[in-house]
C-alpha cells in the first residue's frame, strides 16, 4: 500500500464523520505524511499500522470528547478525556 492508497482508503472509511472533523483528520495525516517525507513513506504507514485502525481511533475520539475538542497526534485522535494515556512518540 502506499500513500495514495491509504489516504483513499481512510478517506472512505470516514465517509460517515462530520465534513469539518473528517477533512481536519484528513488534512492531519495529509501533513504527517508530508513531515515524513517520501523517502519515509513507507515507515509511516506501518507505524500506522492500517486505514482501519486510524479510523477506528479518530471514531472513538470523537465520541470519547463528549462535545470537547480533542486533537490528532502521530498516534492518531483523541479526546481531552485520554490526555492521561501514555502517548507513544
């Protein structure tokens, strides 16, 4: 899979989150991918692990926010509620 791949397939795959949350998301991964250069593509869709498993987390963030906003790391979305979690860097 490459970068095109996994975009398009995220961007599917979040076809039902709000417009404004979905392109903030997607923007998101957009400039990660670009920060990484694309000499290190490949490693950051492994790091990534899959599409799926971004979605899932960016879903459960914004539905772990409760209505407060959240923000997106190399890890994905969370909500304010995880700020405790161990953040993986």
């Amino acid at each position: 899979m490459n970068r095109a791949e996994f975009m398009e397939k995220l961007r599917a795959l979040l076809a039902d989150v709000e417009d404004g949350e979905r392109e903030e998301a997607l923007n998101y991964y957009e400039d990660y991918f670009d920060d990484a250069g694309i000499e290190n593509e490949q490693q950051v869709i492994e790091s990534l692990e899959s599409p799926e498993k971004v979605a899932k987390i960016i879903k459960e963030g914004l539905s772990d926010s409760e209505g407060e906003q959240g923000e997106f790391s190399e890890t994905g979305f969370s909500g304010y509620g995880d700020r405790d979690k161990e953040e993986v860097g």
